[in-house]
C-alpha cells in the first residue's frame, strides 16, 4: 500500500519571475529521509479555441525549452490581471489570452480537464477549457501581446490535426490532451 510521506522541513532555492524551487526534507514510512526538489509554478490555462467543429486555431512559437518550434493551442499563466479565487482567475486568463494571441472572444468558454503538468517534480496546473462561438475582436479591443511573444497562427482542421497526432507532430501535453478532448467531444456530439 502506498504511504504517505511526512514534511521535515525546506529550503527555498531559488526565487523567478516564472517559478521558484524548493528543497524539501521528508520522512519516509521506513522512517528514513529523501530530498523532493520541487518546481512551484503559477497555475496556467490552456484554451482549444474552435471556429466550427471541424476546425481549431493553433499557434506556433519558439519555445527555448525545446529549442524549437511548437505548435499548440493557446495558452498562458494566471497572473496579477486575474482576479477573484481560483475559478474565477483561471477563467479570466483564458479569455485575457485568447484576446493577446488570437484575436477572439468566445462565445461560450467550457472547463474540461485540470491536469499536472509534470508531477514527479512541479506542482504546475494548467486548467484546460472549449472555446465556442467565438467572435473576432475588432483593433480598439485587442489587448498587446506579451514582450517578446511572436507567433503564427494557424487554423487545422480535425483531420489535419489528426495527421498531426499521427506522424509525431504534436508534442506539447496540453496540446495532446486538448486534441484527445476535442477527439471524444466529436463523438460526442455527433460528428
């Protein structure tokens, strides 16, 4: 049976604009000690924005993580512009960034999945949620994109995505569990 582990005490790290790391002194049921270094992380959102149910925006960014280009649906983090409890954060954060990187307001913004990002080492969340209905934003109502943040945009259809999926393409976790969400909410509602 799996045992709890009992809090001995931590060691703040390291402290960043995006994260922070703590060291952490446990107990084990053995009553021996192991280190946890953990990656505390600010809840972040992520959105699978539909223009019809046929087709999803993406976009595509540099990620230095993966030194690479990713392609993913929106997303970002719950910041000081959020407000109200956690629910609430979340759900203003979702359309705050599909406002900054794709220029729509949905319609109707459905939560579908609260995931771990990497729980063997990052209390990371990410709120997944359905962007429906969506409208295109006129100029006045666009909010700035983040410093730095350069992206393409790119409108895929199931298919495409499927295609995607197949030949390895898709490589960001959000993305995948969007793309598998969107899979059962196709056979869901008829399609």
């Amino acid at each position: 049976m799996a045992e709890k582990e009992r809090f001995l005490s931590k060691q703040d790290v390291y402290q960043g604009k995006i994260f922070s790391v703590e060291k952490r002194q446990v107990e084990l049921a053995d009553g021996s000690q192991a280190q946890r270094d953990i990656v505390h992380h600010a809840l972040a959102v992520g959105i699978l924005p539909l223009v019809d149910a046929d087709h999803a925006i993406l976009v595509r960014q540099w990620r230095a993580a993966a030194d690479d280009f990713v392609l993913e649906i929106p997303a970002g983090k719950v910041d000081n512009r959020d407000h109200g409890n956690e629910e609430e954060a979340a759900r203003q954060a979702a359309i705050r960034e599909l406002n900054e990187e794709i220029r729509f307001h949905p319609g109707s913004l459905a939560k579908f999945a609260t995931v771990y990002e990497a729980i063997g080492f990052t209390d990371a969340r990410i709120v997944l949620y359905l962007a429906t209905d969506m409208t295109a934003l006129a100029n006045v109502d666009q909010l700035p994109q983040d410093h730095g943040e350069s992206l393409d945009l790119l409108t895929v259809s199931y298919d495409e995505m499927t295609v995607l999926y197949q030949r390895g393409k898709l490589n960001d976790q959000k993305t995948l569990t969007a793309y598998f969400y969107w899979t059962n909410w196709r056979l869901t509602n008829g399609k």
